[in-house]
C-alpha cells in the first residue's frame, strides 16, 4: 500500500514540475533556464536546499521541454 501511495506522490510531484516549467517558459521564453537557475540559486542560498533542488528540476523539465520542441518529426 505505501508503495502505490509512494509512487502516486512522485507522479504528482512530476505533473507539479511540469507544470511549472511551463509557466516559466511562458514567462520568459528563452531565458526560462537562466531564470529557474537563479530561482535554485535563491533557495541555496537560502539553505533551502529542498527548493534548490526542486528548481534544478524545474529548470531540467524546461531543458526536455525545449529539446523535445526543436527535435524533428520523424516521418
């Protein structure tokens, strides 16, 4: 049972950090890594290393999000 639930978080907490690269994009375009990179930089130092990690994250799924959009179709 705690392994459904424990994996049922971590879906979550992926559509969570999906969406948020999303909105980054949204906001700032091309320069959506640079700002989730300062918003890691922030929380470290800040200590907040849970919200560092969690925007390294962010700042990942922007990266496949960009890379995946300039990939060709292929036919």
């Amino acid at each position: 049972m705690f392994g459904i639930l424990k994996a049922l978080y971590c879906l979550m907490q992926e559509a969570e950090i999906q969406a948020a690269a999303r909105q980054i994009i949204l906001l700032h375009g091309t320069r959506a890594q640079n700002q989730a990179a300062k918003q890691a930089d922030k929380m470290f130092s800040r200590g907040d290393i849970a919200g560092f990690h969690r925007w390294n994250r962010v700042k990942d799924a922007i990266k496949d999000i960009e890379r995946k959009s300039q990939a060709p179709f292929a036919p």
